[in-house]
C-alpha cells in the first residue's frame, strides 16, 4: 500500500508539472496572437485562426491531464486508455515546436528541425510521444544560453524510429547525469534565465518511455551542450 500511495503521489506530481506544458503553450499563443491582432492585417488572418486552433486543442490537453490526476491513473492505464493509431509525424512535430517557439524567441534560440520523416510508418499512443518530446525540448531550452540554437533529428533505424533533441547549452556534469531521470533530484547546473525546475520533467519522460517500451538517454559535455536521444519501436 505504501509503494501504491508513492506511485500515486509520484503520478500526481508528474502530471501536474506536465501540465506547465500545455497552460505555457496557451498564453505563448496567447500573446502572439494579441501581436498579430494589434496589426490588424488581412494577411494575418489564417496565422490568428491557427493559434486558435492550437489554444482550444492545448486546453483540451490540459483537460486530459486533469483528468488522469482525479482519476489516479498509472502509467501504464493512461497508454490503454488512448487509442495506439499511426502517428503523424509532420504534424506533431511542427505542434511541438509552435508550442515552445515564445519561448525560445524570448531566450533568442532558434529551432531546426532535420530529418526525412514523411515516409516513417509509426503505430504508437501521439499523446505520450509528444509528452516526451515536449519535456526533452523544454529542458534544451531553459537549460541553453540566448543565441544558440537546439535540433531536432529524427531517424528510422530499422524498426525503430529515433528522435534526438541537441542543444548548445551548459551541459552536464557526471554527477547529474546519474540524477536527471529521478524526480525532485537537485542539479549543479542552473537553468539560464531563472526558470524554475521542480525536477520531474526528465523523470515523467522517464516513466512514459518505460510505458512506451522505449528507450531515453543522454549524451553531454560541459559547456558543449547535451543531446536527447528517444527511442521508440515502430509498431
């Protein structure tokens, strides 16, 4: 019961950090609108019915997160109860992107995006790989210096689709790179402009992987910068 009541607690705290992700995306898209609002340019008029879009579909995510803290879901409850279907991948990815790019042009980093990936066939639970994804890209971001840039890679590798997240940023030193995947572990590095870091970000990627039957490393240098690496089955 004790280890159960530590799994919730742990499941608690996750997806109430994750859910930064989605309330962030919102008011970034919040206040790029607002910009292109202030214009008043016809021209305008598809970007602001896209941020739209992307506001309801980020709030509707923030719903599905709330639900899974009252509902006490485990991990591996969460990936049965959203439907596996082919994922697309274009999609998803520039989803990703817009919904950091605020941030980043805040921060003065840019994002690329490489990879030949409009033919990858992969089956697999969108929802969580984007969780995954969104939590690898946040922390290139809070953990990288103004002026350097982050790339995204995706690769397939046989039967295996794999996307690495590069940033030019602090690094990590060897001893936090043993703690970055536990929760609430304190780091020696510091995010570069304040930001706050509760440390469950890599820990929920963590744990989603391992559901995802995936696997997540790291590779990092300091003061080079560090890469996420996300590996995922294809079907």
């Amino acid at each position: 019961m004790e280890e159960l009541t530590k799994d919730n607690n742990l499941l608690l705290g996750i997806v109430a950090h994750d859910l930064r992700t989605p309330l962030n995306s919102i008011i970034g898209l919040g206040e790029l609108l607002d910009l292109e609002l202030k214009n008043l340019a016809i021209k305008n008029e598809n970007e602001c019915a896209e941020y739209i879009d992307l506001i309801n579909e980020s709030a509707q995510k923030m719903l599905s997160m709330i639900t899974q803290i009252l509902s006490k879901q485990s991990f591996e409850q969460m990936k049965i109860d959203i439907k596996k279907s082919k994922v697309d991948i274009s999609k998803m990815m520039r989803r990703l992107i817009k919904d950091h790019k605020n941030w980043a042009l805040k921060k003065d980093i840019s994002m690329e995006l490489n990879g030949d990936f409009s033919q990858i066939e992969l089956y697999s639970y969108t929802m969580l790989i984007q969780q995954v994804l969104a939590n690898l890209l946040s922390n290139s971001i809070k953990y990288s210096s103004p002026k350097t840039k982050i790339i995204i890679t995706i690769t397939e590798r046989s039967d295996k689709v794999l996307f690495s997240v590069k940033d030019e940023g602090q690094g990590f030193s060897d001893e936090d790179k043993k703690a970055l995947f536990y929760p609430y572990e304190k780091l020696s590095a510091t995010p570069t402009a304040g930001e706050t870091s509760f440390g469950l970000g890599l820990s929920s990627a963590k744990k989603v992987t391992e559901a995802l039957n995936g696997k997540l490393w790291l590779e990092s240098e300091i003061n080079v910068g560090s890469t996420f690496f996300f590996e995922l089955e294809k079907e």
